[in-house]
DNA sequence: TAGATACCTTATAG
DNA sequence: ACTATAAGGTATC
C-alpha cells in the first residue's frame, strides 16, 4: 500500500472528515469500525475511511477503469491516507480539498442560520463523487433513511460489484452500470430496495447502453443540466440537484428535500413559491448564489444533527 | 400544466 | 403488542 500525509493547516479552512463524510452527501464511503452515523462525533473524530474508486484515463469514476483502494483518516492536523497507488490527487478531488472554505463562506449571506451552521462544522467540505455512484445512490434515498441509504449502497457493491484485495484484506466495490443492469429487479427488492428496485435497474441499463449518461450535464447551463438528468427514471429534480451538486460540481444547486423545505417554512417564507424550479432560484439566491450547495450543505448537516 | 395518489420497506413514536 | 407516521421523492394519472 502506498501512504502519506497531507497538513491539514495548510488547507484554506482546514478540515472535518466526519461532517464531510457523514453528512449525508456521500454513500460511497464506508468505516471499518461500523459506527457510521453514530452521532458519536469524538468516536468518528479519528476514525477511518475507506471507498473504492475506478480510475479511467486519469479520471475518478465508477463506471469504468481499474479499481483503487483509498483509506483516509483525520489525525494530529493531518489527513493520513493508504491507497493501492498513489492517491494523493485523489483524495484531494473526492474531498475537494482545494476549495478556499473562507473565501466561500466570505460569499456567503450574513444569515444567523448560515453562519451558526458554519460556525458549528466549519471545515466541512463538499464531495466530488463519481457520477454514476451518485446517481444510484440518490435515486435509492427517495422517502429514505441516511442510514439506510448507506447500507444500501454497502448492499449493492456486495452483492454486484468487483472484490479486490489489498493489505490482505478484501474491499466490495460499487457496482458498474453492466452489473447493475444485470440484476433482476427482484434481486434488488430482496435487498430492501422496494419501489426504487426498477428504477435502479433501468438507470443502471440506461447508461451501460450508452443510450444516456450522467456526465453530459457537466456541460450544461445549470438549470438545463438538472432537466437532462430527470431523464433517468427514478431521478427527479430534487435528486438530480444532488448528482449536480455531488458530482457534478454545480455548487449553487440547492436539493429542496424535506429538511430544506422545513428550513425554507420557518426561516425563509417568501422563498416558497409553490413549485420546485422557482422556489430554487428564490432560495439559490438567498443563500449567496454561486455556492447556494455549500450553505445548503452546512444547513442541512446542521440543522439534521441539532434538533 | 397543476394537483392528487400510490408506492416498498423499516424504524420510531404514540 | 399494535397502529400510525415519516424517512434527503418520483412516476403516473
């Protein structure tokens, strides 16, 4: 295994590997201590981290590519990490740790709840997942648990994907479109999938066609880009928000989901304007614009854990 | 085009 | 113990 070390001072607004992964924006990692949102935040403060990602081309995905172990954890003001190669630039990517926090933030309302947020998980960052991982992973958290989301993710990778083995021990890994396309619908409800079992199976068949894929909205205007992804079936516009904003690196997009509606009821009123496309412009726009998803994120994280 | 309803499964509240 | 409700919504009518 390769290793190495990465100082957590010399990031711009340092870093909370917890409130990063257990924020409910990335299923794609997993804690070989099994204490996933446990809510313990000194248990989690030093824990590892591990995920699998393909790499193709020199790019970081799940569709296609050799698979890499990645380990990461959070100790003594550096971010320690093990990999099969050498992975520091993929770490840096996954977890965005070259945005300028303070400079975000700095663009961000003078708002009591946006800032009490940031305040209380300051160095939480975005992710920057692979596309298709966070599309599958998203169509699966419709009416869902965080928790369970999760361990549906750790199901399908299990259950469909690829083994691989390092440091004698052995890693599941999220499953390709070709795989995924392959289960049966029934094979999905069997792992606790329910309605979201065809869905699954369709967008996966979708993508390993060719006939669709999630990295043609890159490339697109914002509000363009979330009615392209719509077209995958189970995938509407609150979780093609998600995929934007976790892999597609759109920052200002804003997934109005029930805890974001709750906040806009009680905090932001005059954002509600009755349907999804303009209450999101009114709310993107309350919460600075161009990095609405970052206020979204500390908001959501926030407002989940305190009350 | 806007509004209502069904949908799998599990955990938690009452 | 047992029922109602809600969980990072979407498809369909």
């Amino acid at each position: 295994m390769n290793a190495g070390r990465i100082d957590i001072a010399g990031l711009d607004g340092g870093l909370d590997l917890q409130a990063t992964i257990e924020s409910g924006q990335s299923y794609l990692w997993r804690r070989p201590d099994g204490n996933m949102y446990d809510g313990d935040q000194q248990r989690g403060g030093d824990a590892w981290y591990e995920t699998v990602v393909r790499i193709d081309d020199g790019e970081i995905r799940l569709d296609a590519g050799d698979p890499v172990v990645v380990r990461v954890r959070q100790d003594d003001g550096f971010l320690r990490w093990e990999s099969t190669t050498d992975a520091e630039w993929i770490v840096r990517s996954l977890l965005r740790l070259d945005d300028d926090l303070p400079a975000i933030r700095a663009a961000t309302p003078d708002d009591e709840l946006l800032q009490r947020a940031y305040d209380r998980y300051w160095g939480l960052r975005l992710v920057a997942d692979p596309p298709f991982g966070t599309l599958i992973s998203f169509i699966c958290s419709a009416q869902m648990r965080v928790s369970r989301i999760h361990e549906m993710q750790v199901a399908l990778a299990e259950t469909f994907g690829d083994t691989v083995t390092a440091g004698g021990r052995s890693y599941p890994v999220f499953p390709t479109p070709e795989q995924l396309a392959a289960a049966t619908e029934s094979q999905l409800r069997d792992l606790g999938l329910g309605y979201r079992a065809p869905y699954v199976q369709r967008t996966a068949e979708m993508v390993a066609s060719g006939d669709a894929h999630p990295d043609t909205a890159r490339d697109l205007p914002y509000e363009d880009a979330r009615e392209d992804l719509t077209q995958f079936v189970g995938v509407g516009e609150k979780v093609a928000d998600c995929v934007l904003l976790f892999a597609l690196e759109f920052l200002e997009a804003v997934p109005l989901d029930t805890w974001i509606q709750t906040t806009i009821d009680e905090y932001y009123p005059d954002c509600d304007r009755g349907n999804y496309a303009e209450t999101s412009r009114a709310i993107r726009e309350r919460l600075g614009g161009e990095y609405a998803g970052y206020a979204q994120t500390y908001v959501f994280h926030y407002l989940r854990n305190e009350e």
